[in-house]
C-alpha cells in the first residue's frame, strides 16, 4: 500500500473539504393552509396538507 512521502498542509487539506462547507440548510415554504414553514413538495407534517388536499388521514383512538 502507497504511503504519503510528505505531510499534507493544512492549506491543501482545506482546499480538498471546502466543497462540503458550501452546503447549506434547505429553503422552506409556507404552507397554504396553515401557513407554517414546510420543506417544498413535501406533506404539511402540520396539517397534513399537500397539493389542495389532506392526504394522511389522522389516527382515531
């Protein structure tokens, strides 16, 4: 197996990871019905609401 010959810098290692620090957090929408912050086309986790109509029906005890 290869072994490095040289130490790698801390410059060269921060080049090769700064593509992973530009992520960022995913934007959210509001929901129509609710109108609490959603991930975009996903279920209300609120209300249950997607695309003009309830789509999970809640649990009866």
């Amino acid at each position: 197996m290869a072994t490095p010959k040289r130490r790698t810098s801390a410059t060269r290692r921060d080049k090769r990871r700064s593509p992973n620090m530009k992520m960022k957090a995913p934007g959210l929408c509001i929901c129509p019905k609710c109108h609490q912050p959603k991930l975009p086309h996903r279920v209300c986790p609120n209300c249950n609401y997607y695309d003009g109509q309830d789509v999970l029906k809640a649990k009866e005890a």
